[in-house]
C-alpha cells in the first residue's frame, strides 16, 4: 500500500514538472504579444493579453507590472495602482515598479505618496535619474524649492546632459525668484536642446523680471520661431515691447496672440494698457470691455476702465466702474481710491474723504490712499489737515511725485510758496520731463513776480522736453505776462519764417496774439491756419471768441481775463498710475 502511494506521489511530482516549462513558455509569450500590442498603442489588448498570462500564473510580477502601466495609458490610475501594488508584493525589491506607481500617484495629486514611492525608487536603485528628477517635481508642487533642487542636482551628476533636468531646476529658481539662477538653469538646458520652446519662454520670463529687456525680447522671439502658435509667448512679447516704449510693435504682438487665441484675457487688458498708454482712450476701453466678456468678475479690469474714464475726465462713469470694481472685491485699495478720486474730481469732496479713509484703513501702507486724503481735505479747505496727509505720504515715499506736487499747491494754499516750490522741485528731480509739474512751477514764479526765474524753468524745459511747440507756447505765454509781448511773438515769427506752411503752428501764433490782447491779429492768424489746413476746425470757436469778447470785454480787460484763464490751466496733475 505504501509502494503505490509512493509511485503516486512520484508521477504527480512528475506531472508539474513537464507542466511548469509549458506554462512559463506560454506565459512568457503572452507577456511578449502584450509588449507588442502596448508599443503598438494598442493598451486593450495589451491588458488582455497580461490579464492570461495572469490567469496562468497569478504571481507573475511582470505580467501584473505590464497589465498596471498600459492602465494608465487607459487613465484607469486606480486600476494601474492596483496592479503595480501586487506586482510590487510579488517583487518588492523592483525600482521600476515603485517609480511607476509614483508616476499614478503623483498624477491623482498624492504628492506625499508619489514621494514615498519615488524614495523607495531611489533607494533601490540611487543612479535612477528619472526617480530623481520625479522627487524633484514632487518637492517643487510642494513649494519645497531647496529640496527639489538638491533633487536635479543629484539627478545632473548622474546624467549632466539631461535637458529635462536642467528645465525643471531652471522652474525651481524662477519659483524662488531667483532669476539668475533660473536663467543660467535653463541655458544649459537649451544647450541641449535649442529647439525646446518652453525653454526659450521661460528663460525671457526670468530676464524680463531681472529688467533685461532686450534679452528677453530675443527669448521671446526664439520660442515663437520653434512654437509659432504660442499665444502667451506674443502676450509676453507685447508686454517687453511696451515696457521699450515700441508700442505699434506691442500692439501687433498682442494682435497675433489673439489672433491665435481671443480667449486670452491677459492679451486684452495689456493692450487696453498700451491703448491708454498711447491716449486712445476710446480703444482701451473697448479692450478692457472685451476682456470682460471673458471674465466679469475681474475687479482689476473694471479699475483699469475707470482709471481710463479719470483720465478722459468722464467721472460719473469712472465712478460707475470703480464701484463695480469695490463690489467684486471689497478688499482692493486701488479701486477704492480710485472711487475716491471720480468724487473729489467730481467735487464731492465730502464723500471722497469718506473713500480715502477707507482706503487708508484698509492699507496704511498705500501712498495714494493719503494723497487722495490730502486732496479732498485741501479741496473742503482743510489746508492743515491736508498738509499732515501729504507727510504721511511722503513718509511712505519720499520721492513720490503726485505727493510731492500736491504738497507744493497745499502749500501755496497756506502763502509759503518758498516751501512749494521746494517740494515741487523734489517732484520735477524725479520726474523732470512732466510738462505739468513744469507749468506749474512757472506759475508759482509769476504769482511771486520773478518772470526771469520763469523763462529760465522754460530754457531748461528746451532741452528735456521732445515737444518743442509745448515750450515755445509755455515761454511766450510767460513772456507776454511779463510785458515782453514783442519777444514772445518774435518766437513765432522766427518759427514761421522756416516753416510758412504750418497752419498748426499760425494756430499757435493766434493764441499768444489773443492773449496779449491783439484781437484782430489773432484772428488774421487763425484765418491763416484755416486755409493751410482745413482740418483744424477748432479754430472757428476761437474766432467766434473773439468776435464776442469784442463786443462784451471792455478792450483793458480782455488780457487780464485770458492771463487769469490760461494761469488755471495745468494746475492739478494726475499722478502716475499705481
């Protein structure tokens, strides 16, 4: 009985060992079409033929490695999970299999378990570059920038030509901004492969935040030449341009953006930027318009419409979009003094108080906020209350010009125009080209009598200033007012003799003749200009002035009526834009 038990046994031990090459061989090969079908792109089938190898041999890793991968081609990321999971408890000492199942959970946001998984990679095989580098991406999602890029740099000495790395370092400075760095990063990666486009962009990125426009100008244009349907690429490439002050050539970089994408918002505001820039307020605002059909819950873009209807000194609508701005966000300062600025151009000075101490709640740190304060106190006449909102003002920034000149007139309301004009200097050091600021301090030296000191910010306007005509206008207002009216019109006449065929320029001459009381020249000008260029209609209103001032203004009187008029103009200055 124990003999045939024992033959028994032997023929059994016999049958799984002819069985075990047949069914290794058979799993192997469908193992093998798997493959096939996977490089194929064809991932159905390559489950299917992992899942029979599976049925034949349940602790096959391989096969349950393979079925996990072609998964997540499928984006069936729990399905692959899954499999890498039991192909990692039938093999756990496999780096592939934990860098794969960190490469699922990193793609569902599990970034602590990609983490953990990328690690164990590491550990079981630390000249894995790739695990490296997926650690790295995993710490710089976590904002752990340090970390990360000690991981591409463990990732470089391994392999130092790996385009890939030096990209992904070169993201983890500019996340630091640290530009510098970023930019050198993404050299050495371009280096590699100058043909990478993503490179190109994000290197003029880190340039243009360094201030290097040029550079990152050429940037720009070598990622359009490898991607020419990079949208944000011509957005960027608009804004470098504009900040070069080429504005026709930013507009045509933020034309061809939308031109490829009219979803892009960002291409819209900062051409509704370059627009207002360019004083062609009513295009602004249709681009600011159009940018909120793509968003209207966008509170910056409703204060960059009201910031354009301040400046076309359409207040009840710049009021309008400043509160649509405070209603979107009631926590934004700027539109808050922007609202406070529609009320006290409006005169309501009362209300705007009202505004800017909100604002200076809201952010005491907010330079505008105390010069809005300070205008709206001086308006109601609160001249030292104002004074004390200036200095805050000028205590956030010394060097700010809208505080600076705002001070001087507050100054001038209280009768220390020495002190105004102290300040407003300050202001003009900082900004010395800002005709207004200029005006504004030869209308202080004519109030106080001192016309040469006058002529003289004029002479020095000469050679800051690229709008001659402003100057020459400006020096012979300055000089009729002294009582040179010949020298004043003897600067127009020399002007006309070289150019006789300028009605811009005879239209100019009639305004100094008015002023200085010569009607019937003046009008003899302007009737001049007119036949030289019809276009400038605006001349018959002022011949129409004339004619009435003739009749209504006693002759001694009409001088000192356009001297009061014209010393108003240009007093109150917008400031510079935040």
């Amino acid at each position: 009985m124990s003999s045939f038990y024992q033959v028994l046994f032997f023929v059994f031990l016999l049958c799984m060992f002819l069985a075990y090459p047949v069914s290794s061989a058979q799993t192997d090969d469908l193992i093998s079409d798997g493959n096939a079908f996977y490089s194929q792109g064809m991932y159905k089938e390559a489950i299917d033929a992992f899942e029979r190898a599976i049925e034949i041999d349940p602790a096959n890793a391989a096969a349950w490695y393979n079925k996990g991968v072609s998964l997540y081609k499928l984006n069936q990321v729990d399905e692959a999970i899954a499999s890498y999971e039991v192909a990692i408890g039938l093999d756990p000492r496999n780096p592939d299999y934990w860098y794969n199942k960190g490469n699922a959970l990193y793609s569902k946001d599990l970034l602590n378990e990609a983490y953990a998984a990328y690690d164990v990679a590491i550990q079981l095989d630390p000249y894995d570059v790739q695990a490296w580098m997926a650690k790295g991406n995993v710490l710089s999602d976590q904002k752990q920038y340090e970390e990360a890029i000690r991981a591409y740099d463990a990732a470089i000495q391994i392999d130092p030509d790996n385009e890939e790395t030096w990209f992904a370092k070169g993201n983890a400075h500019y996340n630091q901004n640290n530009f510098e760095e970023a930019v050198t990063a993404y050299e050495v990666a371009l280096q590699h492969d100058n043909k990478d486009s993503k490179a190109w962009y994000n290197k003029g990125n880190a340039q243009y935040n360094l201030g290097k426009l040029d550079d990152a100008l050429k940037s720009y244009e070598m990622a359009l030449v490898y991607n020419p349907k990079d949208a944000v690429a011509f957005t960027n490439k608009g804004m470098t341009l504009a900040d070069l002050g080429r504005y026709g050539e930013a507009i045509d970089a933020y034309e061809d953006a939308l031109a490829l994408d009219t979803s892009d918002k960002k291409a819209w505001t900062s051409l509704g930027q370059v627009y207002t820039t360019l004083k062609r307020y009513d295009e602004a605002v249709k681009a600011f318009q159009l940018a909120l059909q793509l968003d209207k819950t966008d509170s910056s873009v409703w204060k960059s419409i009201g910031d354009v209807l301040i400046l076309e000194k359409r207040y009840d609508e710049a009021l309008a979009a400043y509160e649509q701005a405070i209603a979107l966000s009631r926590n934004d300062a700027g539109a808050w003094v922007g609202k406070g600025t529609a009320l006290s151009r409006l005169e309501r000075y009362q209300d705007g108080l009202a505004v800017f101490e909100i604002a200076c709640t809201m952010d005491p740190q907010y330079t505008p906020a105390w010069v809005g304060k300070g205008d709206c106190l001086s308006g109601l006449g609160k001249s030292e209350e104002a004074e004390i909102a200036y200095g805050a003002a000028l205590q956030l920034d010394p060097r700010n010009t809208q505080a600076l000149a705002a001070k001087s007139e507050n100054l001038l309301s209280l009768g220390d125009s020495e002190t105004a004009l102290r300040s407003l200097n300050l202001a003009i050091i900082e900004d010395p080209t800002n005709f207004a600021l200029l005006t504004k301090k030869v209308n202080i030296y004519e109030k106080l009598g001192k016309y040469q000191d006058a002529l003289d910010v004029w002479d020095q306007a000469a050679t800051n200033l690229t709008n001659p005509a402003l100057v020459r206008k400006g020096k012979a207002t300055t000089l009729v007012k002294a009582g040179k009216t010949p020298e004043a019109l003897k600067l127009y006449t020399d002007e006309l003799a070289l150019h006789p065929d300028s009605g811009t320029l005879y239209e100019q001459y009639g305004d100094i003749l008015a002023f200085a009381g010569k009607t019937s020249d003046a009008a003899g000008a302007y009737e001049k200009a007119m036949s030289l260029d019809s276009n400038l209609t605006g001349i018959l209103l002022k011949i129409q002035a004339l004619e009435k001032d003739k009749k209504e203004t006693p002759p001694g009187l009409l001088p000192v009526f356009i001297a009061i008029l014209v010393s108003c103009v240009s007093w109150r200055i917008l400031g510079k834009r935040d």
